[in-house]
C-alpha cells in the first residue's frame, strides 16, 4: 500500500507542498480527475471517502495525464508549472524527492 501510485504522490506533494498534482486517469471504463494536494487526494468528478485510508486512485488505475499547478489551486485559473505529464515524466519527479 505505502508504494502505490496515490500514496507516492500524496508523498510527492508533501515533499513539494507549493504544487498541486491534477491527475487524469481510467479507472475500468470511466474517467476521473484528482486533485491531489499537501498529502491528501481528492476525486473532482465523484465523491471521496471520508475514511484516508480508502486509496482515491485504486489499484489498476491507468494514468491518462498529470499537470502540476501552483498552489492555491484556482480551477478557473490555474497557474500551471507543466501540463501533460506522463506517468514516465512523473516517475523522474518522484525519484528526485525520493519517493
């Protein structure tokens, strides 16, 4: 669980708390975005569970995209810092803060 893809970028904004991850991604044959911010993820498009321990991305999910914005984050303005990720270009981001 402390190294699916959620936690380590829960981890990441944590380590970088001036940046908010938005990601884009298939969960099964539905889209979703989450925000993700300070260490805590949140669904943009379906409720969240209360309970932190209930992974916003499960297991299985398919990263579509990641932008990472300035925070705070405006949704009718965002400040983006890199828009279109992958989930490979995300990978060399967590490696350098070390998660």
């Amino acid at each position: 669980m402390n190294n699916s893809i959620g936690k380590r970028l829960e981890q990441y904004t944590t380590k970088r708390p001036q940046e908010v991850l938005v990601v884009t991604l298939e969960i099964g044959d539905e889209q979703d975005k989450i925000a993700i911010f300070k260490g805590f993820s949140s669904s943009l498009m379906r409720p969240t569970a209360f309970d932190p321990d209930v992974p916003v991305i499960p297991d299985g999910a398919t990263i579509i995209i990641i932008d990472r914005i300035g925070s705070p984050y405006n949704p009718e303005a965002p400040r983006y810092i890199k828009r279109g990720l992958s989930w490979e270009e995300m990978q060399a981001l967590l490696l350098e803060v070390g998660v």
